[in-house]
C-alpha cells in the first residue's frame, strides 16, 4: 500500500460506555460499518476493550490474529505489515480485535496501546475505537489523539449518574466539550425517567437518541449487524445521524 504523507490524518473516534449492557459495541460496530458505506473511505474498527472482546462477536468473526499476536513484533512493523494482521469484515470495514483470551489483556501496556492507535491513523481514515466501560489507563493516554468522544448511556439512574461522572472528568481533564457527542440508548424505554429529566440532570443536552428496538438483539444474534440489514429502522436512522455529525465535522 502507499504509505499516507502525514501522520494522524485519520478521525480516531472513542466510544465510551457509562456501564457494561448500555449497546457501547453494538454502536462502534455498526458506527464503523455506517461510516465506509457513507463516506467510502477506509475504516478501521479497533476493539481496545481488551477483557470483553464483544466486537468478535456482533461481527460473527473468529480472528485470526488479535492485538495480542501484535505484541512481539511491535519494534519490526511496518505499515505493510500491521494492515496484513488486520482481519477483513464482509461489510468492508478492517477490524483489530482484542485478546480472544481475557488474561492476555494484562500483558498489554498503554504505550503499546497508543503505538497501535497512532499506526492505524496512518492506514486509515477513520478510526473506531471500542473502549471500557470507565476511565482506564488506556482511555486516559489515548484523550489528546481522539477527535471524538461518544458517550453511550441508557434509561436508568445508575448509568445517568456514571453520565453525569464522566462529564466532570472530561471537564477536568481540559477535554473539549465539541468533541464529545452525548448518545441516549434505548430511549423510547418507558421507566420513568425523560430526555428532558436527564438533561436537566447532566446540564447537557443528548446529542442522539436510539430507540429500544427487537431488531438490535435479533442482528446480535445472528451475528449481522444491523446497519447492514435494516438500515432504514429507526436505529439505523439514529446510527446515520450519528455518522453525518462525524463525516461533516472539522
């Protein structure tokens, strides 16, 4: 391949969840997906949620070779090399998955992690990427490289609190509040709480809002994402909202 002229060029995109069940995977799969079929350019999906590994699974892929298998060649990679390891989704995206093995995510550093993210800027457009559910030390290192925060919450007090956390966090961390987009799963649940609630909660108001749909748990199953099947639900409306903002951002 043609080695790119400037390094960092690729929109890196975190997605964050406030808790684990919130559909944090099932967006960034879907988002990576959305964004080559709109943008035709090249994306990269890195799931660099190292000890669930969910991405593997909403694509129905059994990788080859993980971020793990990366680790003792690190010093001898080249841009050739790294994009050979990668695996390719049918849809057209290219994938980095995490560790198959839970246990293999200790041995993974954040400089190692951060090496692997600003390789991937260089061999791709856009970068997606999977990340825990709080403020690791890999989260924390990679901040001043993204270009976009999603941070995907749900219906319920407990992840409308860990909202309200992390926005603070951000705040004291200098991050900008522009690159961050606020996203409402399975809005439309009725437990009695409102957008509106919620914002006046967080001080912020929620930048994309997904509705509660049988579709998302059918495409997990069966191991298609949604995007591709049913992109005119309206889950996949709110997904190509969501890819417009980040295509027609600065």
């Amino acid at each position: 391949m043609e080695q790119r002229k400037n390094k960092y060029i690729a929109k890196k995109i975190m997605v964050l969840g406030t808790k684990g069940g919130v559909g944090k995977s099932f967006v960034a799969v879907n988002l990576a997906i959305d964004l080559f079929n709109q943008s035709k350019n090249d994306v990269i999906l890195f799931d660099m949620d190292y000890k669930s590994a969910g991405d593997a699974t909403i694509l129905n892929l059994i990788p080859q070779k993980t971020v793990y298998d990366i680790l003792p060649i690190m010093d001898k990679l080249n841009l050739d090399l790294f994009e050979s390891l990668l695996t390719t989704h049918s849809s057209g995206i290219k994938f980095l998955p995490a560790p198959i093995n839970s246990l293999e995510a200790d041995y993974i550093s954040s400089e190692q992690t951060l090496k692997i993210i600003d390789i991937l800027a260089e061999i791709s457009d856009y970068v997606v990427i999977d990340t825990p559910a709080y403020f690791s030390e890999d989260v924390l290192s990679i901040l001043k490289r993204i270009d976009y925060m999603l941070i995907i919450a749900t219906m319920d007090v407990l992840s409308i609190k860990n909202l309200k956390e992390s926005l603070y966090t951000l705040k004291q961390l200098r991050f900008p509040r522009n690159k961050i987009i606020l996203i409402l799963n399975r809005a439309n649940s009725k437990v009695g709480l409102t957008i509106e609630e919620i914002e006046n909660n967080i001080m912020e108001e929620i930048d994309i809002t997904i509705p509660s749909d049988r579709l998302v748990p059918l495409s997990i199953n069966k191991g298609i994402p949604l995007i591709i099947e049913t992109q005119k639900s309206l889950v996949g409306q709110s997904i190509n909202k969501l890819t417009q903002i980040i295509i027609q951002g600065n």
